[in-house]
C-alpha cells in the first residue's frame, strides 16, 4: 500500500513536471519575441531556468529560433557567499548551454556607478534605506534589469520576461498576478514597461511541487540542488526575487531576512540572513553583520545627519510635547533601533520659526556640520475650530553629513582589510570604480581635502591610480584663506565651494549650457534664506 502511495505521489510529480515542460516549449515557439528569464539564485527561479533549459534541451534543432537570455541581478552589495554561487552558476549554464548548442545566454546586470549603494550613501550622503525609505530597490535592481530589458525592446521590438513567481507564494503576490493575466492567455503585459510581457511558467506551483521537482530532478549544469535546500532549512526566510517591476515592488518585500538578499540590508531591524549564516559555521562574515549593525545604528542620529535636504530646503518634522509630573516633555518615538525618548523641553534652544534665520545667523550655526544644535522651532497654528494651539518642530535631517561618510567610509575599508574571505582573499566590499566616483562628488560639493586616496592606502595598501584631473584646485592653505574671506564677509563657504565647483566643471566648453541654471540652483538653496516649505 505504501509502494502504492509513493508511486500515485511520484506520477503526480512527474505529470506536473511534464505539463510545465510542454507549456513552456509551446510559449517558446508561438512568436519570434527573445526571452529575458530571471534568476535570483533562490528555488522559484532555479526551478524556471531549470525547467526552460530542459524543455529546449528536448526540442528539435529546427525549432530553437530565438534567443533566451539568463539574466541575474548584481547590487554590489550581495552576500558573499551567494553572490559566489551566482557567478558560478552563470558560468555552468553558459557552458552547458554551448555544450548543446542551445540558444542560451547569461548576463549579469549591476547599477550604474553612479547609482551604486556605497556612490549614494558615502558619495551623495543618502540616508541608509528604510521601509519608508526604500530607495535601494529602483536604482540597484529595478533599474539595471528594466534598462537590459528595454536594450533588447529596441533591438526586436518586444521581449519576454520569464520569471519564478507563484500564485500561492503570498497572498498579494497572488493578487497581483492574476490582476495582470488574461484569460486563456499565456503571457501577461508588463505594467509599467511597454513592449514587454510576462510569462510565468510556474505560477500554480505549490512550495512541495518546487521542491519535488528540485530535488528529484538533477541540475543539468551540475549544480547541487540538494546544498540549494540546506541553504532554505539553514534559514527562516524565502529569497529576494529579481524584482522588474515598480509596481510590486513592495509586494517583493525585504531581501534582509533572505539568504540571497544585499549583506547590508538597513529596512530589517534584524538581519537573519547574515546572523543565519554566521551561525551556520561562516564566522568569517561576522565583521560585516557588525558593520551593517552599526550603520543602521546611525541611520537617524541627529550629529550624523545636515539638518537641510540634498536641495538645500529646509523642513520641519512636528514633535509631540507632553507634560510628565507638571513638567513639559518633547516624546521622541521609537523608530527602528532607536528607542523612544522623553526630553524635557526646556534643555532645548526654542526658537520662533520667523526668528529662525536671525537666530543661526547670530550663532554661527552650520547646518551641514556633524552637531545638533538641539534646536526646537516653535510656531502657533489654527485648528478648524478656529482654536490656536502652540506647536513645535525638529529641523528634519538631510544627508549624512561629510564626517559621517568618512567615518562610514573609513570603517567599511577597515572590514574589507580584514576580511578572510576563504574563496577570495582580495574580496571587495567597495570597488575602485565607487571609491573615484565618490571623490569625484565630494570634490563637487566642496569636500576639497582629497582624504580618500590616504584613506584608502592607509587601510588596503594596494597602489591606485587616481585620476590628476579630479583634484580640487585650491590646497588646504588657500582653503583655510577662502574661510577666513566667508566669515569676514559673512557668506556662506559650503556655497561658495559649489560655486567654484560649478565652474570648473563647465571650464573649457565653449557653450556652457545649463551654467546659469546650476549658478541659481546653488543660489537658491532654502538653508541659506530659510523659506518655509
């Protein structure tokens, strides 16, 4: 009776696998349109590529017309060990797809540098990603696998994308996949790329039907997918898909608590990915948990953040005043791992919103600097009733300050020093590439004492060729000349800093387009005449 049951249970098995195979071979040959398919390195998108590469592998010759490209996604900021495993994946498939002549190509996508996790925190001074916040997921994913994507759009006219989403993956996964299909069609349109559409061969899948079909069904690249389990039951957490689309992006969750999530992931309070790993025998890697600790520590440090916007506006976040015991307290709210405060008021600097410009004014105060100057805004406001009532407000942050990403800066380099990556042991935590396009916006914004160069050599050592054209132009004695000329004639040196980085950068162009334009941008920035926003 058991033999019975097993055998009814592997038929099952075997007729879903079937029934998936002959889909995807009758999608394949409907049109001339190349597939994009995505893989992420987790079960759902082995199980696709898996499933494609054998269903073109049992298809005659004559009928392999177009092109299929594998496609992963590299943030730069991917967990060691499974970016490793990625690479080697790749490399296996493009061989064994060669090997038998398959129309099969890998390519791994990463965001430009300028859009790079370290270029826009320690370059441009973002603030780490939050769930508020999540700027990390457009600009090192979203966007470098929609711009691949789109190269291929303009190349055919229209793509595929083949992707492992599952309708009983989550509820609103779910929702979100049948609100895109149409009945009886095989492929849904893209929401938000035109000229693009999705085809999910496995979107009826159960969990037990991927694992099945993995663990019974043998990679053809080689790959173990026994070892790609033991990495899930290490772990309490799914994986982070390849996400292509703006519009579920949320529904894509956190990577943190994935093992094939970013090793600096800040929107989890707690990442298990990398304590998983950890405890699973890669002490190695505990340098860098305790680095992406301390660096969501910070995230809302008030002396590591310009209390302006990248823009120069200034706004203001309301603060909630209670009186405790007859005396009056501002309640600072828990947000993330900072835990709530209760601060009596009068220990802060209150100052009326109208006086707020005489008041930095007189007290030479630099709101880009690495300080709080426990400033509270207070101002009266209307309520519908026609009551007034007293409010009052923090400065809201802005970016890191330049300390700040020094200091972020200064340690990550200190860990990559002192990694022992056992598979690579001139791992890269940050790569040159950043590192120049770091100096280069820092320079920009009238960061002029070139300490990235010394910075680098003091803790990696090895010799680096830095661009002499990106130097600032003045040295630290005529620096310390143009501060004493600024506060002699009371106008601002972060200003003027960009001011002379402006015009070098348009130095040398006959038609110096779009000057004027970022002369008035640099003019205009609200911290300097402090307009309400």
């Amino acid at each position: 009776m058991t033999d019975g049951i097993i055998s009814n249970l592997f038929s099952k098995e075997l007729q879903i696998v079937e029934e998936a195979k002959a889909q995807i071979k009758l999608a394949y040959k409907m049109d001339n349109r190349p597939w994009v398919v995505g893989y992420s390195g987790g079960k759902d998108s082995t199980v696709v590529v898996q499933l494609v590469f054998e269903a073109l592998s049992e298809m005659d010759r004559e009928e392999l017309h177009k092109k299929v490209y594998v496609i992963s996604s590299d943030t730069l900021v991917e967990t060691p060990l499974i970016i490793n495993s990625i690479n080697q994946t790749l490399r296996r498939i493009q061989d064994e797809a060669l090997l038998r002549n398959l129309p099969i190509e890998t390519h791994k996508v990463k965001p430009v540098m300028k859009q790079s996790f370290w270029v826009n925190i320690i370059g441009k001074g973002y603030p780490t990603p939050n769930q508020q916040f999540r700027w990390c997921t457009d600009r090192l994913k979203i966007d470098p696998a929609n711009q691949f994507i789109m190269d291929k759009v303009s190349s055919f006219g229209e793509v595929i994308m083949v992707l492992g989403v599952r309708e009983d993956e989550s509820a609103t996964r779910g929702n979100v996949i049948r609100s895109h299909s149409v009945e009886g069609k095989l492929f849904m349109r893209h929401s938000t790329l035109s000229n693009a559409y999705v085809y999910a061969p496995i979107r009826s899948f159960t969990l037990d039907d991927v694992w099945d079909y993995l663990l019974n069904y043998p990679s053809p690249w080689g790959d173990d997918n026994h070892e790609l389990h033991r990495l899930y039951q290490d772990s309490t957490s799914g994986e982070c898909p390849l996400v292509v689309d703006k519009t579920i992006k949320e529904s894509a969750g956190s990577c943190g608590n994935s093992r094939f999530g970013c090793w600096v992931c800040t929107v989890v309070s707690e990442d298990k990915a990398l304590t998983g790993f950890i405890q699973s025998g890669h002490d190695w890697m505990k340098p860098l948990l305790d680095f992406r600790n301390w660096l969501t520590m910070i995230r809302d440090d008030r002396t590591k953040r310009m209390k302006y916007r990248m823009n120069g506006q200034i706004y203001y976040n309301e603060v909630k005043v209670e009186d405790i015991d007859g005396v009056s307290h501002v309640i600072i709210p828990k947000k993330a791992n900072r835990q709530k405060e209760k601060i009596q008021l009068d220990s802060y600097n209150i100052v009326k919103k109208e006086e707020l410009k005489t008041y930095i004014s007189e007290n030479n105060i630099d709101l880009s600097e690495a300080k709080d100057h426990n400033i509270l805004v207070t101002y009266e406001e209307e309520l519908l009733d026609g009551t007034i009532v007293q409010k009052y407000a923090h400065l809201g942050l802005g970016p890191f300050t330049f300390e700040t990403r020094k200091e972020i800066l200064e340690k990550l380099l200190t860990v990559q020093s002192k990694l022992t990556h056992p598979a690579d042991p001139y791992y890269e935590l940050i790569s040159i590439e950043e590192l120049k396009e770091i100096r280069k916006i820092w320079f920009k914004n009238g960061e002029w004492d070139d300490s990235i160069p010394e910075m680098y050599e003091r803790s990696i050592g090895n010799p680096v060729e830095w661009e002499i054209d990106d130097r600032p132009l003045f040295d630290k004695e005529q620096v310390s000349d143009l501060e004493l000329l600024c506060d002699q004639y009371k106008v601002d040196l972060n200003v003027v800093k960009k001011l002379v980085s402006i015009e070098k950068e348009y130095s040398g162009y006959k038609v110096r387009r779009g000057l004027m334009d970022e002369i008035s941008k640099a003019l205009k920035q609200d911290y300097l005449h402090l307009i309400e926003k």
